[in-house]
C-alpha cells in the first residue's frame, strides 16, 4: 500500500462569497444528524453534503486508509468551492482532521469531535464521561484527550460500538437485534458510575432511543449537532459570511453510491423527500 505523505499536498485555493456553500462530509448517512443541525440554526445557507457510501463503515479502518478517505472527500467537496467544510465524522476528526485542514488552506474547518468533547466537560457533574465510537475513534483515545485538554481531572471510559454504524445504515433504529447489541455494548460502561455519555459518532443519535434507555436513566446523552451548528454560526458571523439570501433550500447531496434504503432513511431522518443526489466517484 502506498502510503501518501499528506504534508506535500497543496491546499486548494478558491475565493469565498457569503452565498458559497457550506461543505459537510461523513462515511455514509450518519452526518445528516449535523445537516440537520445546521439547516435548523441557519436556514438560508446553502449545503453541499458528501456521505461516502461506497467505502462506509471508516471505523473498522486503519488510520492510513482513513486518512487517504478524508483526503478524497475533501477534494470532492472543494469543486464546490465552499466557503467552510464541517467533518460530520468523529473517525476523521480523530484520525485525519490535519488532512482536512491542511487541504482546506484559510478555508475553517470544524470537526464534531471538539464540539463533543466541550459540550460533556460542560455537562458533566460527577466528573465521570462515558464515550462511545467508532473502533478507529476509542482506539484513538483522540476524545479522551479532548476532554482532559479541557478538564485532567475527568474520568473518561470508552468503549467501541462497531456494528451500530451498520444498524443504523441499514436503518434497523427499533430492532430487536439493536436492542440486544446495545445491552452487549453497554454493560460495562453501565457500571462505572458515568452521569453523561458522548455519542462519539454520528451515526449513533439514529440509534439514540435505544442507547438512551439501554445505558438507564439520568445520564445526559451528548450529541454534538447542535454544539457544532452553533459553532458554524458564529463563525460564518464573526467572518461575515452569513447567506444574505431569504430562502431555503434543501442540501445539495453527493454520495458515492446509492444504496437502496437511502431515499427511506434520508425521510425518516430529515423528515422531507430526498432531493436530487448527485452520484460522484470517489476513484
Ligand atoms: N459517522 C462516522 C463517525 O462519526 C463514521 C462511522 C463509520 O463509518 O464507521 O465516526
């Protein structure tokens, strides 16, 4: 396998306009969980989203293939010149987010693992966070760092949930089969006297009932959508980039390939009829 020496590649420079798109990307559907985020706090900006369906799960994945993924989605997503990107993927922001960035030149960038990490040292109360992701994430130990950033006196206990991802892009959300792998997953986090739980990958907020009522009741469940729409706010604010326009519109989707259940998991989840994808490859 040849292994890419991301320092060497150039950024891709284009000039910006508030009616630029914002670029959002995730493995598969999971970061639609931050689209919708976005359109609910910024209904006038214009979205361009890229769910790499072809090569979903990235969790399983070394980090060197994660990282080549990141570099190709990103690239996908610059030929729409957006004025910020969002990686709706807590694989990547762990293992690739300087791929991104340095790809994106002055271009911000926001990853959801931050935005997760500040918003339980906020919650917490007992100084005791579960986190739950990705294989490639837990291994990481990106959030517990996050997060000791922040705080050194919290306690962090991961665990990874693989097959969640798959659950969820199969849209078995109420199964019983979730339910009884949920019970798997989380026994041993239920014992360590955790009173919040990250949902370290967004694919898992479409499985939340489940991991809600698995993990019992008076944890507070951190899903960083909202953390990182707010975020994109006030960034496009601060640079005064905000869309001037009045009117909405529904996102610009990309995928690289369309699995059958995309149209019904895309209206179960955004509660609106998919709008035109555009199938891109991803070579
Ligand atoms: N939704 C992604 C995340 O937040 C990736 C899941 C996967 O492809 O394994 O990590």
């Amino acid at each position: 396998m040849t292994v890419v020496n991301f320092s060497d590649i150039p950024a891709m420079i284009h000039k910006v306009t508030p009616e630029s798109p914002i670029g959002i990307f995730d493995s598969g559907i999971g970061g639609l969980t931050v689209v919708k985020a976005v359109q609910a706090a910024l209904p006038s900006e214009r979205i361009i989203y890229f769910g790499d369906t072809a090569r979903v799960p990235y969790g399983p994945k070394s980090q060197v293939t994660i990282r080549k993924y990141a570099f190709d989605d990103i690239a996908i997503l610059m030929r729409y010149q957006p004025k910020m990107i969002i990686v709706a993927c807590n694989t990547v922001s762990a293992l690739a987010l300087d791929v991104v960035e340095k790809a994106c030149g002055s271009i911000p960038v926001i990853g959801v693992l931050k935005a997760g990490a500040e918003l339980a040292v906020k919650a917490t109360i007992n100084n005791r966070i579960g986190v739950i992701g990705t294989q490639a994430t837990i291994c990481s130990n990106a959030y517990a760092c996050a997060i000791n950033m922040l705080n050194p006196e919290i306690q962090v206990v991961s665990q990874a949930c693989p097959l969640f991802v798959p659950l969820a892009e199969e849209g078995l959300i109420e199964h019983p089969a979730t339910q009884l792998i949920a019970t798997e997953y989380l026994a041993e986090i239920r014992t360590k006297g955790i009173d919040t739980l990250v949902l370290g990958c967004t694919h898992y907020p479409i499985l939340r009932r489940v991991i809600e009522e698995t993990i019992g009741q008076g944890i507070r469940i951190i899903d960083s959508a909202e953390a990182v729409a707010l975020r994109t706010k006030q960034l496009m604010t601060e640079s005064e980039l905000l869309n001037p326009s009045l009117k909405t519109c529904p996102p610009h989707l990309l995928v690289s390939d369309l699995p059958q259940k995309f149209s019904m998991l895309y209206q179960l989840f955004m509660g609106s009829e998919l709008p035109d994808v555009e199938l891109v490859d991803v070579g």
